[in-house]
C-alpha cells in the first residue's frame, strides 16, 4: 500500500497572483515529496511539482501558463536565499 505524504499546514507561504480579472492572494502548501498544493479562498485549485529543468507542472488541476508561471516564480524565490 502506497503511504500518502501530508501536506504541511505549518509551512504555508502566501503569494499574490495576477488572475485576468484581478490579483488575489493564494496559499502555497508544500509537502516533504516536493508538491505544492494551491488553496484559493479555501479551495484547492491545484497541486503543482517541479519537473526536470524546474519548470513547474500541474500533477492535479489546471491553471493557465501565466499563472503557473507566477507560481514557478514565488516558489522559488521563496526557497532561495
């Protein structure tokens, strides 16, 4: 049986996306696996990972290029120091 990896609330960042229509804030809850899951207004929107050249991809949900890529950038600039 496969052991699924929490998500850690404790390690929630927030960061600020450009939807089309407007800027909302959304939270980023990383796992120890290297996922992200992405809750907007208390709903989760998606759950990105990094691939091989370190561009982020969707592993559940959609989102835009230009989100993701919002997010690819808040994500590790939030882990680099």
């Amino acid at each position: 049986m496969l052991q699924q990896i929490a998500f850690i609330p404790q390690h929630q960042f927030h960061v600020l996306i450009n939807f089309r229509n407007d800027e909302r804030v959304v939270a980023i809850l990383p796992n120890e696996a290297g996922k992200f899951r992405v809750i907007d207004q208390g709903k989760v929107i998606a759950e990105v990972n990094f691939n091989e050249d370190s561009s982020v991809v969707c592993c559940q949900g959609k989102l835009e290029d230009n989100i993701m890529a919002q997010l690819a950038y808040h994500i590790k600039s939030h882990y680099t120091f």
